[in-house]
C-alpha cells in the first residue's frame, strides 16, 4: 500500500524529465532521476529536497503553461485544451509534493522527529 504513495511522485519527476529533454536540458533531467534514486534514502532531508523540487516543478509547469498560452494567443491558435492539459499536470506535481505531509511517507523519512 505504501508504493501507492510513491506513483504520483515518481511520476511528476519521470514527466518533469521528459519535459527538460525534450528543452534540451540535461542537468535538468539527470536531476529528475537523481531525485528518483534519493526516494530510496530514508531520510528527513531527502523528502525535503524531493519535496522542494517538486514544488519548484509545478512552479515550471506553470511558467511553461503562461510562455505557451502566449506563444498560441500571438499565432492566434486556441489554447484552452492545452491550458487545462499544463495546468492538471501542475496540480499533481504540487500535490505529488503534498504526499510527504501524509502521515506513512513522514513515518517512512522520519519527518516526525527533527520538526
């Protein structure tokens, strides 16, 4: 039941590579799957930076969604699908970043004791 916890958040990194890839941005995606490795450290630090990254993710998401809502309003092509399409896809990233407030992942990195 636990692993459940962990497909939105693996998830999020694995979309977010695919995103810095296909930009071209390779630090980008060796730290998406640095981030993947790290889950597999049990530590508060780690849910931490996982969780950082992922908020600062949905924060990418959602700059990527204003450059092309921008991009299609100056070419005068409709934007609405792929506003909703960005804007789900930012909204899981920042809940996947929300998991590490539930009580098992807090037990699993022992967020409990060092705050």
């Amino acid at each position: 039941m636990r692993a459940l916890l962990y497909i939105p958040i693996v998830l999020s990194l694995v979309v977010l590579c695919a995103h810095f890839l296909r930009d071209g941005n390779e630090f980008g995606v060796a730290g998406a799957l640095l981030l993947i490795g790290l889950l597999f450290v049990r530590r508060a630090w780690v849910a931490r930076v996982v969780q950082g990254a992922l908020v600062l993710g949905a924060v990418e998401w959602i700059f990527t969604l204003y450059q092309l809502a921008q991009w299609r309003a100056a070419q005068g092509q409709p934007a609405t699908r792929m506003v909703i399409i960005l804007g789900g896809v930012a909204l899981v990233t920042l809940c996947s970043a929300l998991l590490f407030q539930s009580n098992t992942l807090k037990r699993i990195y022992r967020l409990d004791r060092g705050e």
